[in-house]
C-alpha cells in the first residue's frame, strides 16, 4: 500500500474526531486488504478481523498476544530494566487468557470468569452498579482541578476517568481500594509495554517495574487467599479449580486490561458527547439511550483499538486475504468502521442495527469482564451528566500522545 496507509509512521490513537474519521475513510477505500511494517501486518477489514480474533483458522496463534511491543530481547539489552524484570517477573507468569493456547486450561479459566458461575457474571448486581457510583463521585472530586468564572473545572482524562477505572477494578479483584492509585500506575505500566516503542531506557526500566510490581501484588493477594478464602476474585478461581499460577496472570491482566480500556473509551466518548454529538448528552438520563449511547461508543470510539496475534505460517483467509508468517495487528476500529458491514460507519447512531462490534473481540479471544466495561462507561456517563448537565469542554492538548498500536484515548477537560 505504501504511501496510501493513513498511518505509515504513526498510529491512529495520535488523531481524533473528523481526521481519525477521514483516515478511516482512507483505509477502507483501498483495494488493498493488508499493510505491512517492521513492526508487522495491519489487517482492517471486518471479516478479516473477525476471523483473526476467534483464531481458529489454521497457522492463526493468539500467543504473542500480550508480549511486549518492543520484545524481550530489546527489553534484555536494557540495564536498567533488568533488576525489576528479575525481580518480579522471573520465573515468568503463566499465559492468561487472552495469549493461553492451551485451549482446556482456557476454557476453566475463561468460565470460572465469565461463564454461568463465572465471579463477573455473578457480580451483576444492582450493589455493585451502585459501588461504581461511589467510585465515580469520589473520582469526579479529585478531579476539581480550579474554578473559573464560577464554574468548576474538571480534568476527566488526566484524573477523573483513569482513577474510576482504576478503583472499580481494585475492588472487583479483591484488592484494598488504597492501593487503586498504584494499580493505575502498574495497569499503565502494562499497556505502555503492549502498544508502544520506549526511546528512553528509563522509561521503559520504569514500565517494567510498574508490569512487575502488578504481579507481585497479585501474587501476594492470591498467596493470602490460598490461605484465607473469602468471596473475591481470587477465590472464586481457586474454588473453581484454577491454579494459583493461573489465577496470579488471571488477577493481573484482568487489571491491566480493564483500566485504560474502560477509561480510554469514556475520554473518547466524553469528547463526542460534549462536542459534536451535544444533542444526545441530555439523553444519557434515560435508560434505554443510555444503553444505546454507551454501545454506539463502544462501537466507534473503544479505547482497544487494535489487538495482535500471529501467523505460524501462510495463511489464506476466508475472504481470500493472504497472510505471511510473523506478527498481525487486528484493527478493531478500523473493523468497526467497515463501510461493507455498517452503513454510515463514522457517523454515531445509537439506533444502530445490524453486525455486532469486534470491540470485545470473538470466540476463543472474547473479553471476560466485558460487562464490566458497559456498565463502567454507562455509570460514568450517567453520572457526568447529573454532575455537570451544562458541561462544556475546554480546548486543551497536553502533548502529541506517543504513537500507541493497541490503546487510545483522549484530553477532556470540561468547565462544569
């Protein structure tokens, strides 16, 4: 494709609004069906997607899912990531769910999770919306960050969403709520480590240690519940039959991963909501748009926007698409935005019908805590709209974001 791939160089988290939409455009008006870069083989179409997340086709792995961008041996050859990495992660964690190919250790770990028992499934409970609440309002005051002309500024991506994010996940998984601000700390750590090449050796030594520090604090939590049961997340996968080792990469990517997706959508909802798609904001109040909102955001603007995975060999898609060995880069998103499969696919229309999103993902590679994240998003907007019904958003760029090829989000600050 060369010059014609809208984000040769970049990534699309670097872009929003009207200029992510017309890259998008961009994309999917090419005949091609795959870009190929250093850093591995772009895939946008939904079909194609779709077919590389439920990674059955043969020569598909999902087992580099959750190796670090830059890769092990680069991250060896850092001195000063060397200490925390030996002390936290050696011997290395055993394979979540989402990179674990062994599919009957995946099958008790993904149901013990999510499945008719699963502890996600039985936490949906009218208390565990109304924790979520308390999260929100103990975030939205932190976020108080000045008051100018009489009205109360608040930073939603740089406090109020990352710390809600992170405290419903704290709690979920059982861990003190005190320790919420360093899993947003650790659970950035292990996102920065997924989706982005580190120029600076200090940083990435520092992300090392905040991805080691998460596993040591799920490693010590799951030692306790060894010895001590109670009703939280652990235990119910202990009690299920899952390994301790198991349920150790279990508690910690649970973490990492329901932080910065949950509230890397809610900044890029917030931005729509308070900005160009205003006459829905006063919707939020009621129920049923509420649902509908929350799920056209999910649609359009998730903040997982691509996943990885690997072809062991050539492989030959249902469409026709050829793949060649190496790393693959599924563009959830950009599948999202198939002009094939959703009329009007940059346009958000909460009275879509039709396909369902790849936001959290398909088959095998299927998000456990997924109603976690709707109604995360869902009490968040919920809340901001009773909080601040005549919010506006003011203008604000901290800085051009590092390119990011798995996650993304956005500046929201808001005068309320």
């Amino acid at each position: 494709m060369g010059e014609q791939f809208p984000f040769e160089g970049t990534a699309p988290n670097m872009f929003s609004g009207a200029e992510l939409d017309k890259r998008y455009a961009v994309l999917h008006a090419t005949e091609e069906r795959t870009h190929t870069t250093s850093d591995g083989t772009f895939v946008w179409h939904y079909e194609d997607v779709k077919e590389i997340l439920e990674a059955k086709t043969a020569g598909l792995t999902k087992a580099n899912s959750l190796d670090p961008l830059d890769g092990y041996a680069k991250i060896a050859m850092n001195p000063l990531a060397i200490p925390p990495f030996v002390r936290h992660l050696v011997p290395l964690p055993a394979k979540a769910t989402a990179n674990n190919i062994d599919h009957e250790r995946h099958d008790k770990i993904w149901q013990a999770m999510a499945g008719p028992d699963g502890y996600f499934r039985i936490k949906e409970t009218a208390e565990a919306e109304e924790a979520m609440v308390g999260h929100f309002n103990a975030a939205y005051e932190l976020g108080r960050i000045a008051i100018e002309n009489g009205r109360d500024i608040i930073d939603i991506s740089g406090i109020v969403a990352p710390k809600f994010a992170a405290s419903v996940m704290t709690e979920w998984v059982g861990l003190p709520l005190e320790e919420a601000g360093m899993v947003e700390i650790w659970s950035r750590s292990q996102s920065g480590l997924l989706g982005r090449h580190y120029t600076n050796w200090r940083e990435q030594a520092e992300a090392v240690r905040g991805l080691g520090n998460l596993f040591t604090a799920s490693k010590n939590l799951v030692r306790a519940r060894l010895k001590d049961r109670t009703d939280d997340f652990p235990s119910h996968l202990l009690n299920a039959g899952v390994s301790p080792r198991d349920t150790v990469a279990a508690l910690a990517n649970s973490l990492a991963a329901g932080v910065f997706t949950v509230s890397g959508t809610i900044e890029r909802a917030s931005v729509d909501l308070l900005g160009p798609q205003r006459e829905l904001y006063a919707q939020l109040a009621d129920p049923d748009r509420l649902r509908k909102i929350g799920r056209e955001a999910l649609r359009r603007t998730p903040g997982l926007i691509m996943w990885k995975a690997g072809a062991t060999q050539e492989v030959t898609l249902a469409s026709g698409t050829t793949l060649q060995p190496g790393t693959i880069f599924a563009m959830i998103e950009a599948a999202n935005r198939d002009p094939n499969v959703f009329t009007q696919p940059n346009d958000f229309l909460p009275d879509r019908k039709g396909a369902q999103p790849l936001t959290f993902g398909q088959g095998e590679h299927i998000c456990p805590g997924q109603w976690i994240a709707r109604l995360g998003l869902q009490v968040f907007l919920r809340e901001l709209q009773q909080k601040a019904p005549e919010a506006t958003l003011i203008p604000v760029r901290r800085s051009q974001p590092a390119p990011d090829l798995l996650f993304s989000g956005a500046d929201v600050v808001i005068a309320a």
